[in-house]
C-alpha cells in the first residue's frame, strides 16, 4: 500500500476490500476456482501496474537527464 492511497480514492483496477469477499480456512486444502472474472481482474491490474511503472521510469529518466546547458559543452 502506498501511502497516496490513505487519502486518494482507489483507481480503477485496484483491488479493494469491497470486491474481496473470499474467506479462506485452515481446515480447507482445495484450491479455489480461477474463474474469467478473476482472470479479468488480474489482467487489469496487471495492466494497471505496468502502466504505473512505465510512468514512474519516465519521471526517473527526467529527473536524472542531462542538462540542456551542459550538452553543448
């Protein structure tokens, strides 16, 4: 968890506790069922997190870029 997100709505593809529902025991063993609608969620937000990585590398590239005045030197 970010700490952006105590304070910001949560964005489209996150998972949230709402949607989360499942209730796991310890007496139970089995696997649960991976169903289209889970698939879909784990594609947005797989999605969803490749984006944000994507522009978090931009920033980083534009922050540590060389100077405009130092490239004519």
């Amino acid at each position: 968890m970010q700490l952006l997100e105590l304070y910001e709505p949560v964005p489209q593809g996150y998972q949230d506790d709402k949607q989360d529902n499942s209730v796991i025991h310890t007496d139970d063993t089995r696997k649960t069922r991976l169903t289209l609608d889970r698939l879909n969620k784990l594609r947005i937000m797989n999605d969803v997190r490749k984006l944000e990585h994507e522009q978090k590398l931009d920033k980083v590239t534009d922050q540590y870029k060389v100077p405009a005045a130092a490239e004519g030197l």
